[in-house]
C-alpha cells in the first residue's frame, strides 16, 4: 500500500486539441521536370564456391630490401556499395630476439591512429572519415595484424594513409600512459574474474617456457610486473627494431585493380625492412602431462567457472580433424547439445556450458599441440557434482557415440557456416591471407567441404573414441568454495 499512488485526470477543456492536417503534396508537380540519377552499379553475378573464388585471384609479391616480401593476394569483384575488404599480416623476429616482450609490444598496435611523423591523432582521425574507411591494428611479440574496410574510389588514399600509420607512427608517450593506466586499472577486475582466474591456471599447467619465452603463459603476477614496468620508449624502440614488410600477407575482396594495388605497395613499402632475422616458433606442450585437478580460491564470488582440457596430438591435417569437430560440436558446441542437456536442463548444475576443438594448421609453424576443450559457469556449492557429471558424460558419449540422425544434423550446420563464410567478405580476406601463409589455396575449402559431405556416425563415434579420454584431462574451477 505505500508504493500506491492514485492519479486524477482533469481534462482543461471540452474541446480536444488535434494536431494540423498536412498540406497535401502535387507528386506529379514535383516529378514533372525529373530526370532521375544514375543508378548505383549492379552486384555481379558471381558463384561464390572455391573454384570460381581460387580462378579470379590475382597473387603477387613484393620486393622489400631487393628480397621477396610480402605477398598480396586480390579478389577482383564488385561488391555492395562498391566497398573494399582488406586484411593485413605481418611476421616478425624469432623466440629469441623478442624475449620479454610479450606485454610491451601488444601496446604498438593500438598505438599506431595516435600520431604520425604527418599527422596528429585528430588529423588521422578526420582522414579517415574523410575517406568512409576503419581500420584496427592489433600487434603481439610475433607480429601485426589489421582489417580494414573503405569505398574502392578511395584505395589509392586509404593505402597511403595504411603506409604512413605503419612506417612513420610515433607511438607518443601521452597515449601509451593513458592505456597503460587504462590496461593497469582492468587488470584488477582481471584478477577477479572466476573464469580469467580459472582459464589463466589452466595455461600454467601448459607452459613450459621460461618467463621471457613468447610461448610462456604468464601469471598475474608476472603480467601485472611486466606491465607496471613497461614504457612508451621500450614499445618504439621494439617497434623499430622488427616491424617491416618482409614477411606477411595482404588480402583484398573488392572492385579494384590488382596491378594498380600491387605498383603502389611496392612504392610506399618497398624499402620497409629490418636487420632482424625472422624464424618461425612452434607451441608444444610438456612431454610428461598427467591428468590433474585443481580448485582455485577467489574470494567473495557467487559465481564460479569450470574449465578443462584434453592435449591432443595433431592438426588440422589429420584425416579424422572432420570427424572429431563433428563430434565436439555435439558434445557441447551450442545449447541443446549433450552437455547442456544433461549438465544443465536434466542435473540443473550449470549456467552454461560449452565444448570446442582446437587444431593447429597443419604446416611447419602450426605445430601439434591441439586440445579439446570445455568450459561451463556454475554456482560454487555445484561444483563436485558438477565435475562429476560432466566427466560422465563425456565418458558416456566415448563409448556411445551419437546416432546418424545426430551426426546428420551437426553435418549440415557446420556445412551452412563453412560455405556462408565465403559471403562474409572478412571472413574469406582472412582465409585468403591463411592459404597465402601456409602454401594453401582454396582448394583446401573444397577438401573440407567433401569431408563434411560425406561423413557418418561411424567415423565420428570412432574419432570421439580415439581422442575424447576424460584420463587425461586437465581440470581447473575457480570460485569461493567451502572446504
């Protein structure tokens, strides 16, 4: 009764009060002297399947230093609103030359928009507007990454602004504090952060690297070091030291000139080297990895996490990596799957829960260290029993497997995401700039699309038995549990 309120309405007058009537408009008035514009160009009529795709690209190189450098690769084809879709990837330095390095030159890609030897931050900022186009930087101890997207009339711009941010960004002293400080503050939550805390004990059961090794997982402890300690003169000095256009790839989906493009680059980044030797590393993990559970405390937390992993041997070379991502997906790739079913809808233990499969390219920098993974959200007195049910499913599934209307349903879903990613114009720059790294072309979709096609229940069931053994899982929760 005290939240009631009661409300009168005295009306002020009889007459209601009613909004004009428009004036009504002579259409034909106003189209008598119409001579209409010209329409936009029309969207070519173009199959979107491996074949037509791998025909049309246009691949080059460029000359850096009087070496072969980076390569470009081009899709020449017209696309809505006539828009260019690029990705950019450049490598860089050895496990060696880049020791301790991994905190700091994550700093230089985020940099980059904020100053340049031409431009100041507002002015890149206002060029870029001006030319319709974004663009995100992204750099690590090995190397950068950018995805850009523009109108293709503004190609030949765009590429001298792209060339300008790589070579002459001076990565200022104001900014890098402002998200160093930014970087500092977060990582506080971080630390806080069940699923974080859970995830990142995971990792230190995985790495055997010594601390300044760019494999190395670090604890919080050393990330929040390396962080406190890092400074704008360390990014620049690391920046100038590796970054160049000796060793990467360039994708390109969209109506421009290959020829045009390829000239262009090799004027503004052809002399953009580095004395630096680049020598790929390769993950592996520890050769003796026995099955082990641990329960981190993280106080004043409602909520816990789960998170466990199974190290496989392989990568995405391997005949039965079609099977097993089938099978994965059916295990707990979205809701509805068996362990949602059984951890959260029939036991009622779990938020969410989730299962996925890692595989490294199959080449000589992918590796071998690939992982089944699977992650769930619970509440922290659910915890044992929660462990419990999900290791017997998992095991139950081993043994049973799922049946052909099961695998049948899983097939035609990875089926429509593989080939609509060939629609997603970032998606397919991306896949672009992977075949170029690692020797591919799109013959390889076309590989896994008639892997998919034709698989059974028989080879998933055997794929699941091979690789999914709950004895050599690696569990970790993080929470506040009672002992």
């Amino acid at each position: 009764p005290a939240n009631r309120t009661t409300g009168i309405y005295l009306a002020s007058s009889t007459v209601p009060q009613r909004a004009p009537l428009p004036t009504r408009v002579d259409v034909a008035q106003l189209l008598a002297n119409f001579t209409g514009q010209m329409a936009a160009a029309p969207i070519e009529d173009f199959e979107l399947t491996a074949a037509s795709i791998e025909s049309r690209l246009v691949k080059s190189r460029l000359t850096v230093g009087g070496q072969p450098g980076l390569q470009l690769v081009v899709l020449p084809r017209q696309t809505k609103g006539e828009r260019v879709t690029g990705t950019l990837r450049l490598r860089w330095g050895t496990a060696e030359t880049v020791a301790g390095s991994a905190v700091l030159a994550g700093f230089a890609g985020s940099l980059l928009v904020h100053g340049t030897t031409a431009q100041s931050a507002e002015q890149i900022k206002q060029t870029l507007l001006a030319l319709d186009a974004t663009v995100g930087f992204s750099t690590s101890a090995g190397g950068l990454s950018a995805n850009f997207e523009l109108p293709a009339k503004n190609t030949a711009a765009f590429m001298r602004l792209l060339a300008e941010l790589l070579t002459q960004a001076t990565l200022p002293d104001a900014e890098f504090e402002r998200q160093r400080t930014a970087a500092l503050a977060n990582f506080q939550s971080t630390k806080a952060d069940t699923a974080a805390v859970a995830g990142n004990a995971l990792q230190q059961v995985f790495s055997n690297y010594p601390e300044a090794d760019p494999r190395a997982s670090l604890s919080f402890a050393q990330r929040e070091a390396l962080l406190r300690s890092a400074t704008a003169l360390q990014v620049r000095a690391f920046y100038k030291r590796f970054a160049s256009a000796a060793i990467g790839e360039m994708a390109l989906i969209g109506p421009v000139q290959p020829a045009q493009v390829q000239a262009q680059l090799q004027q503004l980044m052809g002399s953009w080297t580095s004395s630096e030797p680049r020598k790929p590393w390769v993950y592996a993990y520890p050769a003796s990895l026995p099955s082990t559970w641990q329960s981190v405390q993280v106080p004043d937390k409602a909520n816990a996490n789960y998170t466990a992993r199974i190290p496989l041997d392989m990568n995405d070379d391997a005949p039965d990596y079609p099977a097993l991502v089938t099978g994965i997906q059916l295990l707990g790739g979205r809701a509805g799957t068996a362990l949602w079913k059984r951890v959260r809808e029939d036991e009622g233990l779990s938020y969410g829960v989730n299962s996925s499969l890692f595989a490294p390219t199959g080449s000589v920098e992918g590796g071998q260290a690939a992982a089944i993974n699977i992650t769930a959200s619970f509440a922290p007195q659910n915890r044992d029993k929660l462990r419990e049910v999900i290791r017997d499913e998992m095991t139950q599934r081993a043994a049973k497997g799922f049946s052909s209307l099961e695998v049948g349903f899983a097939r035609r879903a990875i089926l429509s995401n593989l080939t609509g990613s060939l629609a997603q114009p970032s998606d397919l720059a991306g896949r672009l700039a992977n075949n170029l790294r690692y020797g591919r072309d799109m013959g390889r979709f076309t590989y896994f699309k008639e892997a998919y096609e034709k698989l059974d229940a028989d080879a998933v069931n055997a794929a699941l038995r091979k690789y999914l053994d709950v004895n050599r899982m690696v569990e970790v929760a993080a929470g506040t549990f009672t002992p």
